[in-house]
C-alpha cells in the first residue's frame, strides 16, 4: 500500500516537472483550445441535462414552431435559443446532440482505425519479409479506396441485404466501421515505421535474448516506445474522422435526419438556405469547424511536443 | 538437471562454433533484385559476407576475447551465439547440442543459461519500464512457479551483487548515468543466474574512469558464479587485462587464436603485429608502429584468398589465391597465414 | 607572449532550470607551434571550451565573462567579420565525424577551392593547384582524382585526411582537433595520429587536441590540461603529469587504465560518476569521488567540500587539489625552520 502512493506521488512529480506541462503552460493556443474542446466535449456529454429539450422524443416537436431565427433576429420565439430546424426541433438541443453523435463516431473510428493499424504495423514491422509485404500492400489497396467508396459499398450492401430501417438503428456503430476500415493504414503505416526505428535497438534484442514470446516483445516492449507518434497521429485523425462522417452524412450517406449528427444537420437546413433559415446550416457548421480546429491546433502542438527532435529531457 | 559431471562433460568445450557464415543481403527483396541485363530479366544479388567461416571453442570458466577493428565481423559472431542472428551455414553448439536452428520456445532453457550484455547502456533498457520491471522480467519467465517475494528477493539480491542500491526500482533508467545503466543491464543478464555470458563491448560506450569499475563488476561476477565469457571489443589494452584467451578477426575470419600471454608477448600473424603496433601507449617511447597499406576492403567484394593479403607486407602469391586455414602453432595457439606455415616470418 | 591566451573563460548554458555553467574560470595559453592536449571524460567541458575558442557556442550557450586573446587581438565580442578572418583562416578546426565538416552534395574539390576562394584572392585553377598540394601532404593517393570525388565515396580514414588537408589549407596557426580519431579503427587512428603529429612539427602548427584517451595525448602533445566539471583541474607538461600526477582525479584516471594494473587483478577504478553540471556538489566538485578528503593521520579536510581549491603550483605542473596545497605547504614549513 505504501509502496503504491510513494509511486503515485512520484507520476504525479514526474508530469509535474514535464516537458509536456512545461511547454503547455507557455503555448496560449494549447491552452485556449484545451479549454474550447473540453467544453464542447462536455456540453456533448451532458446534452440530455443541458438541452432544453430532446430532439428524439417527437413530443415534444412543435411542428408549428418550425423554423424559428435565433434569438438575436427578430421573430425569434426567447424558448428556441438558437432557433429551429424545419422540423420544428430546437437547433441547440439538436447542436447539443448531434455533437454527441459526432465525437462518438470520431473516437470510435479512431479506437478501430487505431486497433487495426497498431496491431497490422507491428506485425508487419516486427516479423518483417513476407508478412510485410502482404500487409502494407493490403494497406496501399485500402488507401486506393477512398472512405466514401468504402461507406457507398458497405451502406448500400447493408440497406439491400436488412432494408433501411434496420440501417437507421446501426447508423452509429456502421459508421465507425467504415471510417475505422477505411483509415487504418494511416496507423499501420506510422507505426511501423517506429517499429522498424525501435527494433534495431538494443533493449529489443535484450528481450529476445531473455527468451521472450514474440507478442509480449511487440505489446510489452515496442508499443509503448512507438506511442508518442501514435498519439499524435490520433488527434489528426479523430478530426478527419469527425469530417468524414459530417461529409457521409451530408451526402446521405451517414447518420439519418431523426438521429442527427453535425453533418446530417448541416444537410438538412441546406435545403432551407435559399429560403433564408441560415441558421440551420450555418449553426451547426461553426460548431463543427470549431471543433476540429481545435482537436487540429491541439495535433499540432503535441507534434512539437513530442516530437524527439526538439525534445531533450 | 544432472549435477555429475562426468569427465567428458568437463572436458567438452561450452560452445563450440563450427563453419559459421553469415551473409546480408543488400539487394532488397525479391522484386527490387531483378534487373536488366543484356536484354534480359536476370536476379542479381548482392551480399555482405558479415563472417566466412569461424571455427571457436570456448571453454567453461574462460574469457574468450574477439579483438577486431569495426566490420570485421565480431559483433556478428556475439550475435550468432546468442540465437538473435540465424547463420547462413554453419553449427552453433552449446554443451554438445546444436542450437542454432531450435525454435524460440526450444531455446527458452538455453536462454536463462547463457546471457548477453550490450554496448550501448542507452539504448538497452527499455525506457518505458521501471528498473524493477526490467529485472523482474527475466526471473518470472524463467522461474514461473517463484512467489512474488521470491521474486523481490532475487532482483534486490542481484541489483546489491552489481553495486547498485536496491531502492532505484521504481526508477527509470533515463535518471541514471551510463555506468549505472550498464551495471543495471549486467544485472538484467546475472538476475537468471547463466554461466555464460556474451558481453558485445560493454565498456566501449562509457568514460574512463567508468570502464574500470564494469571491468571490475564483471571480474567480480565470473570469479563468484564461475561464468564463462564471450567478450566483444576492440580495445586490446582491455583483451591484455580481461582475456584468458584471444581471438583476433579480420575480414570475418578469425586470423589468429591464442593464450592472452602468449599473443602479447609474441604475436605471431601480421595483422596482429600491426594491431598490437598501434595501441597508443603511456609509455615514453614511442614504438615504431607498423603502418599497414590501404584500407580494409568492403566485406561485399571479398578479396581472393588470403582476406588481408592487399595490407599484408609479406604477401605473396599463394596468399593472393588459397584461403589460409587455422593451424595450431608450437606455443599452443593457432594462426591462419601461410607466411607463419612457411616459416617465412617468425 | 603566447600565441592564444585564454583567461578566466566563463561559458554558461540557459537552460530552463537556470544557468548550467559548463566552463568556470578556465586559464590557459598557447605558444606557436606547441601541441596542448585537453584530456577529461564526457561532460567535462573539454568539446565546449573548442568550440567557443573558434565563438561556435550555439544557443542556449553564451560565453558569461573571461577573454580570450589570440596574436594580441581579443576575440570575444569580435564582429561576425572579423571573426571569420580568424576562424577558418588562422584557427581551424577538426572534428570527430567528418561528416560534420564535408558537405556531402559538393565534391571534395568544390569544398576545397570554396575555402580557398572565401578567403584569399586566387583562380580557380590556383585554388585546385594548393587543394592537390595539401592532399599529397596528408598522403591520399591519386589527390586529382580525388578532388571530384564526393565525401561518401570517401573511407572514414580517408575522409579524416581530407578534413586535415581542408583544416590546413590556410596554412593555419592553430588547429583545433576535437576527438579526430574517436571514430576510427586503431590502425587507422595510429596512422591519423602519426599524421597529424608530422604535420604539426613540419608546418610549426599549434595543435590542441581534446580527446579522452590518455594514451592518445601522452604521445602526441607537450602540454596537457585535465578537465572535470567545467574546470582545469591540473595542468602541467604532458610526460611529468602521465608519470607523476599530483590531483587524486589525474591520478585515478591513470591508475584505472587496464595497462596500470596486472592482468587478471582488479582495477583500480574511481568510485561514482561525474556529478551533473547542473547538480555540482559544494566546494571541489571531485570531492564525493575522491579518496584523500581524510588525510592519512584519520583528520578530516573540511576545505574539500568548502572551498573551491585554488592552483597551486608543484614542479612545473598546476593542480587544483586542497590536498596537494596542504603537502607542498607542509614540505615548506621544516625547509624553513631548518633555515
């Protein structure tokens, strides 16, 4: 038990003293962005608390309240915040919502993506020769396909085989497979570029001569020296998959307008642009654009962080 | 395990290397290796000949020493022993059986007897692990069936025997300087208790006055647990001080094998001589040392027969055309030159 | 007059924990054609104060006071123009991976005639007649051809002998040689060495050579100085400190070499390991490490690890040792009596 919180003092002395700490509390950027994702992220997480009302209980859509300005325009309704959509529901509920849906798809595709490309990366680094070859050329075909065509032939293939009933309901976890399958060699290939680096050092060789099974080299050894770069690369990828799914979903191909996420919800009020309700499409744009900035500027600065060129402990 | 040793076991050499080669491709793989030539699809290959052919017997309790300048092959052979290298030909024996072509789960009892010691102590701890996990690692793979306090017991055992204070555990190796991480990593290697050990330059990355106190560390351990070592260097002040017996490779051939006294006092290839020649010294006098013509050729074109005939003064023309072979000489070593063979040098 | 004279050298680094001094009060001078080994081990000092000889220091270093005078003309706080007209020029400098030096996008002769050109008024064809000059004197075979080599064709003892031969194409007064042959194979640092040495004497060129092998500088240098944490601890000539060093940390650097002790026997080694520049315990930094803090009658030296010892002259060598103050003080005191 003692042994425990001496160690836990001891983590919490060495983040203390990092160069991670060090360099956040003197980048403005890193510090205004943590802050806007960690609202945005909450404000998605607490979305059946915070919104005034739920946008999936159609009774509680007035259809006649549809449409209505945000509340700084004139012939605004002081109940409906921001506004409503065309189908009556308030805008920053569905904001609120559609939030949610949006990061649950972004961090789901990136745990698969992530999943998928470490384990495909250390095989390929690790073993090496054939194995190699086999998976990076799977992955230079996997790229070849772009996600849309992925989400075109998965989506349809879904819809024909279980109707598009069925495919409303598996929206969420269809879509992390599809971005998840569709990226998966970004991973792969960043880490086994850092498996490749780790296994010419000499502490893998000391495992190997220790007798060590193969897969607690790769998992035990290698992965947490190649985490750095994976982290970064996440980031990257938690916003292109956030983007990913506003760009299916615009195109019908995502979420479906009675659960929508950021991107179905820009769909849905593009169809009201040319009649002057802006603020359904343009709403949700911001707070979508906001939020992979921030997720972006946030990569960024973990890139100079971590990136070992820069960094001399 | 049977503890009579019977008299052939004693006499039997731990490892023995016979015929070992080992060659690097450098032409890529099978797709990058085709080309045209003259019209025509032809695979071309290219390979480094890393090491040609070493003979060596290592006996139990000695230190054998490989000396040799950088690519002449002798990291090569530390890491063909140690199984993390497989040999294009060739027989590695450990205490009468072959092991170089086991499976990794076949080696596991070979592994806890015979351990290595790397060069760089920045590289071989693994920066993610505390020191207490580092040295537990080996113990519980090799002894699954200890207790969790036996387990303690041992690493706190092994980190005292290196000099090393048993409260560093949940450390990292990055806080440590160059000397301590090299006596964690010699600990790493003695926490399974092996009788051989493979030490690839241990010192050669630390400062002066750090490479007495690992030399002294690993003096300490071979004289307590009675260890058989393979040692890696090109520093031959050290050979002079550490080695029983010598091994001098050039080329990826072993030149010259020989008693550590011996050697010193009457080396007898040419290229030992000039080696010798070249050690800067404290001494006053400035020994006339012997320059040597030309470079060392690339282990990718290898020369024909003798490997060091284009450096060698006494050269001649069956140096240029046949292989020496090792030949034990009067003084109970053995040499690999035909001019020694001949009589034409002393 | 000496040809370089460096006094009370100050060199500190801005790191984020405050200043990390990597040189303290380090005095040194230099005669023309004299050959002066700095010997210490890794984080001793010995490649910074190179490097601020030629103002090389990059940031976060900066030089914090002292002088440094060549030929009578004060270096520190020298414009970058006038700078360049020493460095280079008169000052030059070998270093442990040639590959610093060499660019490997130009040939040989392109960086040779580059040099020539930048500092003198000559022709090409000139500069290339100098450039074969300089690598038939460090011995290269076939020096035309050579000239439109590029580095990476180049062995490494080759390579190296390119860098003399750029390092002295000026006909320098001073060649700085940062651990030359480190790098190299043992014959072929013997042969580098060797090199060097005859170029020094033949040329009448002032070498300092900073290196970690004792063995190195004992056949190569007249004068040596031995570092520890950012300051000259002993100074003296090269034969009378390898044969009788009077500093305990000379002493066991000497001592720990495997050549001192019998083969088979323990050596001596000095205990602990340098302290980190910016971690320098109290007084002499060598004072954790060291064996003569009690004085032999049992007594404790308390000025060990209060004071920073100051140089105390014995023969003809300088030591920074409490220990060595106190014999030298005690052989005075009966000579005097007895007076």
């Amino acid at each position: 038990m003692t042994t425990l919180t001496t160690r836990q003092t001891s983590r919490w002395e060495r983040f203390r003293d990092s160069y991670l700490l060090y360099s956040f509390k003197r980048d403005l950027i890193a510090q205004v962005s943590l802050l806007v994702f960690i609202l945005l992220v909450g404000a998605a997480l607490l979305a059946p608390w915070l919104a005034p009302m739920n946008p999936y209980d159609l009774a509680q859509i007035n259809i006649l309240a549809s449409e209505l300005p945000p509340f700084w325009v004139d012939g605004s309704d002081p109940m409906y915040l921001m506004g409503t959509d065309a189908q009556g529901r308030d805008l920053l509920s569905t904001i609120l919502y559609g939030l949610r849906v949006s990061l649950i798809i972004g961090f789901g595709a990136v745990a698969m993506q992530a999943t998928l490309g470490v384990c495909f990366g250390l095989l390929a680094g690790y073993l090496g020769g054939r194995v190699d070859a086999f998976l990076m050329r799977l992955a230079d075909i996997q790229l070849s396909f772009s996600t849309l065509m992925v989400a075109i032939i998965v989506g349809a293939l879904f819809k024909a085989i279980f109707g598009g009933a069925t495919f409303s309901d598996y929206a969420v976890p269809l879509l992390v497979l599809i971005i998840g399958l569709a990226e998966w060699p970004q991973y792969a290939r960043t880490v086994r570029a850092s498996v490749l680096a780790e296994k010419g050092k000499e502490y893998v060789d000391a495992a190997r001569v220790m007798g060590l099974p193969s897969r607690r080299i790769m998992f035990r050894h290698i992965l947490p020296n190649t985490l750095s770069p994976i982290f970064v690369i996440s980031t990257v990828q938690v916003a292109n998959a956030i983007i990913s799914e506003a760009a299916l979903s615009f195109l019908g191909l995502g979420m479906p307008e009675t659960q929508p996420s950021l991107g179905s919800l820009i769909k849905s009020g593009f169809d009201y642009l040319q009649s002057g309700s802006w603020w359904i499409t343009l709403i949700p744009g911001l707070v979508l654009v906001v939020l992979v900035l921030v997720i972006n500027l946030l990569g960024d600065w973990l890139r100079d962080v971590l990136n070992p060129r820069l960094y001399k402990g | 395990m049977n503890s009579t040793a019977t008299s052939p076991e004693a006499s039997r050499p731990l490892l023995t290397l016979k015929g070992i080669e080992k060659r690097f491709s450098l032409s890529g793989d099978f797709l990058e290796q085709l080309q045209f030539k003259g019209g025509k699809l032809v695979r071309h290959q290219e390979h480094v000949h890393a090491i040609n052919g070493v003979d060596l017997d290592i006996q139990r309790g000695e230190a054998l020493c490989v000396v040799g300048e950088s690519g002449c092959g002798k990291s090569t052979v530390a890491r063909t022993v140690m199984g993390l290298i497989t040999p294009s030909a060739g027989e590695v024996h450990y205490d009468g059986e072959r092991i170089d072509n086991l499976s990794t789960k076949q080696l596991l009892p070979y592994r806890r007897r015979m351990q290595m010691i790397f060069q760089n102590p920045y590289a071989s701890l693994n920066p993610r692990m505390t020191i207490q996990q580092t040295l537990e690692e080996p113990i519980r793979l090799h002894h699954p069936d200890w207790s969790n306090q036996a387990v303690k017991d041992k690493v706190s055992e092994v980190m005292t025997s290196v000099g090393i204070s048993a409260d560093w555990g949940p450390r990292y190796g990055h806080e440590f300087s160059g000397g301590q991480r090299q006596r964690i990593a010699i600990a790493r290697a003695l926490a399974v208790d092996p009788e051989f050990i493979v030490a690839d330059e241990p010192i050669s990355a630390l400062d002066v006055s750090i490479q007495a106190q690992v030399l002294n560390l690993l003096m300490e351990a071979q004289q307590r647990s009675n260890l058989t070592y393979l040692f890696i260097t090109h520093d031959l002040a050290v050979v002079e001080h550490f080695g029983t017996r010598v091994a001098v490779m050039y080329l990826g051939r072993v030149c010259e094998v020989a008693p550590t006294a011996t050697l010193f006092s009457r080396p007898r290839h040419p290229y030992t001589q000039a080696l010798m020649s070249a050690i800067p010294r404290l001494e006053d006098d400035r020994p006339q040392h012997i320059r040597l013509e030309g470079e060392v050729p690339t282990p990718v074109n290898l020369p024909s027969g003798c490997v060091f005939h284009g450096r060698c003064p006494h050269a001649d023309e069956r140096c240029r055309q046949e292989i020496p072979a090792l030949i034990a000489t009067d003084d109970g070593g053995q040499v690999a030159c035909h001019a020694v063979e001949e009589g034409r040098i002393g | 007059m000496s040809l370089l004279d460096v006094n009370h050298l100050d060199v500190r680094f801005a790191l984020r924990g405050g200043d990390v001094r990597a040189l303290r009060d380090v005095c040194f001078s230099l005669d023309r054609g004299e050959r002066l080994g700095i010997v210490g081990e890794s984080g001793a000092g010995k490649s910074v104060a190179a490097f601020t000889l030629l103002n090389l220091i990059a940031q976060p270093g900066y030089i914090a006071g002292g002088s440094i005078e060549f030929d009578g003309q004060e270096l520190i706080g020298l414009s970058d123009r006038k700078l360049r007209k020493v460095r280079g020029h008169r000052m030059s400098m070998i270093f442990q991976d040639p590959m610093m030096t060499l660019n490997p996008v130009l040939t040989i002769g392109e960086q040779m005639v580059e040099c020539l050109k930048a500092h003198r008024r000559i022709s090409t064809r000139q500069a290339r007649t100098i450039s074969i000059n300089r690598l038939q004197q460090v011995q290269i075979p076939s020096p035309e051809a050579r000239l439109d080599q590029y580095p990476h064709e180049l062995s490494g003892g080759m390579r190296q002998r390119v860098i003399i031969a750029i390092a002295l194409l000026l006909d320098p007064d001073i060649i700085i040689a940062d651990e030359p042959t480190t790098a190299l194979d043992v014959t072929i640092q013997a042969e580098i060495m060797a090199l060097l040495l005859e170029l020094c004497e033949t040329h009448n060129v002032g070498l300092i050579l900073i290196t970690h092998d004792l063995g190195v500088v004992s056949q190569v240098t007249q004068r040596m100085l031995v570092m520890y944490a950012g300051r000259v601890i002993e100074q003296g000539p090269t034969r009378e400190i390898i044969n009788d060093p009077q500093h305990p940390y000379t002493q066991g650097l000497i001592n720990a070499l495997p050549q001192m002790a019998t083969p088979g026997e323990r050596l001596n080694q000095i205990p602990g390991s340098m302290p980190s520049l910016s971690k320098l315990p109290s007084g002499c930094a060598f004072h954790p490490r060291c064996g003569f803090v009690e004085r032999p009658d049992g007594s404790h030296r308390s000025a060990c690890h209060e004071e920073v010892p100051a140089f105390v002259t014995s023969g003809n060598c300088q030591a920074a040792c409490h220990m060595v103050a106190e014999m030298i003080e005690s052989e005075r005191i009966p000579a005097e009596e007895q007076d």
